[in-house]
C-alpha cells in the first residue's frame, strides 16, 4: 500500500535522486528544488510550499510534489515541483501524486492549479502528461529560459 504523506528530513537525499533522475531539471534547477525542500523543513509549521511525498509499500520514495498558494490570487495555486522516480514512471504514481495535489488544492479552496514548465526537449515527456491528465496549455513566453527555450504555462481548473 501506498502512502502520501509530508515531506521530512530523512527524505531529502532521496528527492534529491529523485529529480535528478528524472532527467527533465538542470543542475541549477535541482539546487532551486532542494534550497526550497530545505527551507521548508528548517520551518515546521510554514504554510507557504506544501511538499508531499509518495512513499511505496516497500518505503521508497517515489513520486515528489511541491505546491502552494499564490498569495497574490484569491484561488490560484502553483505546482512548483513534481517528479516521479525514473525506474517507476509509467506506473501511475505521477497521476496519483498530482491528484492527491488537486484534492489538498481543493480542501484549502483552491479552484486553478498552474504548472510552468520548459520546451527543451528534454521535457515533453513532462508536456506529454500534463495534457493526458488534463491540463490546458494556457501561454508560452518565448524565449524565456534561453534561446529557443520557453516557458510554457499550464492550468488545471480544480472543481
């Protein structure tokens, strides 16, 4: 059986892995998800980032989340982070894990979740299973990470 649950200390090497396995992030972006894992767990109690992890029924960590209210909306939140581990993609834990991030969208009355991702191609599989779990592209901004890469913006409406 599968569990969701916070993220804690004795976690951290094993997101590390995690989404430096996938792949998709640049050093430099896997060091912006590990100084926000480390913030969070340096604050008990904040409610700012929410980082869940799925833990499997043999007690490894594989699927990652991180998400949080934007503060300047009403009902808008941000899925900062999300991976799955390399060896276990396919498997359903990266559907599992985003919906588990709609529902604690929807109890703290969120109604829009918004992914930000790039165009490398490094990426579509990431692209790929944003539209097969129903998110819309909703902007690119060209150029925005470098030359001929873009940020693409999805949204997810959460009813």
């Amino acid at each position: 059986m599968t569990k969701f649950r916070p993220i804690e200390g004795k976690d951290r090497e094993a997101v590390r892995g995690l989404i430096e396995g996938t792949g998709a992030f640049k050093p430099h972006e896997v060091d912006a998800a590990m100084e926000q894992v480390d913030e969070v767990l340096a604050r008990p109690g904040q409610d700012d980032d929410h980082p869940f992890v799925l833990e499997d029924e043999d007690g490894t960590v594989v699927a990652y989340a991180c998400f949080g209210k934007n503060p300047m909306t009403k009902a808008t939140f941000d899925l900062d982070w999300l991976a799955t581990r390399a060896d276990r993609m396919g498997k359903g834990y990266g559907r599992r894990i985003v919906a588990f991030v709609e529902e604690e969208v929807r109890r703290r009355g969120g109604r829009l979740l918004v992914i930000e991702t790039s165009s490398h191609e490094s990426c579509g599989g990431t692209r790929e299973f944003y539209l097969k779990i129903g998110c819309t592209l909703a902007a690119q901004l060209s150029d925005y990470f470098d030359e001929g890469d873009d940020m693409l913006i999805y949204v997810k409406r959460i009813r």
